[in-house]
C-alpha cells in the first residue's frame, strides 16, 4: 500500500501542464522536490543527488564535476519560483480528491486532505476484512479434516 517513495521527485503526469525539461531531475527523471545544484548549475532533487552521492560516486550527474553535500547549492530564485507556480495534483488524486494545487503549497494541503482519512479507514476495514476471510478459510479446513 505505501508506494510513496522516500526520496525522488514528483512523477511528471501529476503536473497540469507540461513540465519544463530544466526542471526535470537527471537521476529520478521526475519534477526536482527540493532542488540544489551543481557548481554549474545542474539542478537535482536533494534526496537523489544526496543518495547518488553517498552510493555512487561525489560527482554530478551530468557535467561529472566533484561534487560532495557540501559543495550543493541552493537553485536561483528563479528556479524556485518557477517549481513552486507549477500546479500539481494532490497526493490523494487517486482517493478522488480533485484539487489541484500550487507546489508551494501541496504538503500544507495534503495535510489537510480529508481524502487521507477515508483512506486510512477503507485500509483498516480491508484488513479486518481479509482477517475475518483468512478465520473463515481456517474453519472450512478444520470442518474439511472433521468430516474425512
Ligand atoms: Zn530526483
Ligand atoms: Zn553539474
Ligand atoms: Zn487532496
């Protein structure tokens, strides 16, 4: 059920438009979340380039220059601004909620999406569900070796 990835950008189809190809992340390939970059100005996402960093090698993606945490810089203010005017879908899209919102200020909706409680409640009736199915299965079988 937890498909969120702890580190990576956001996929690019939860944008409402196109996403400019300078805001694309070289190692995750999705929209940079919480860019930093190079000495030359490649932009990554702080969690990839972090574990890119860490497991690969210190060198950027892509111009190869040395490169360790910290020698990362913030993006221009411009990049930033750009990142944060584009509109993204909710984290709960698929829960059925239909806003759309600025990036600035998803995680401060997505906090308070009402979708994530109706969520967490179908995960918990699911579970009870599938407990209940498993007791009844285990009953068939004991009636199953009663009868033979
Ligand atoms: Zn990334
Ligand atoms: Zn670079
Ligand atoms: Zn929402």
């Amino acid at each position: 059920m937890a498909r969120r990835r702890s580190f990576g950008g956001y996929e690019e189809e939860r944008f409402e438009n196109e996403v400019d190809s300078t805001l694309l992340c070289p190692i995750c390939r999705n929209v940079l979340k919480d860019a930093v970059q190079c000495p030359n100005e490649h932009y990554c996402c702080r969690s990839c380039i972090g574990k890119h960093l860490h497991e690969n090698s210190e060198t950027c993606p892509t111009c190869q220059h040395h490169l360790t945490e910290e020698t990362l810089s913030k993006p221009p203010r411009l990049l930033t601004n750009m990142l944060q005017n584009l509109k993204i879908r909710c984290d709960h899209a698929q829960r059925g909620c239909r806003e759309l919102i600025k990036l600035e200020f998803l995680d401060r909706h997505v906090k308070r999406c009402g979708h994530v409680a109706i969520h967490q409640h179908v995960v918990q009736t699911l579970a009870v569900l599938k407990l209940s199915t498993n007791t009844r299965k285990n009953d068939m079988r004991m009636n199953f070796v009663v009868s033979v």
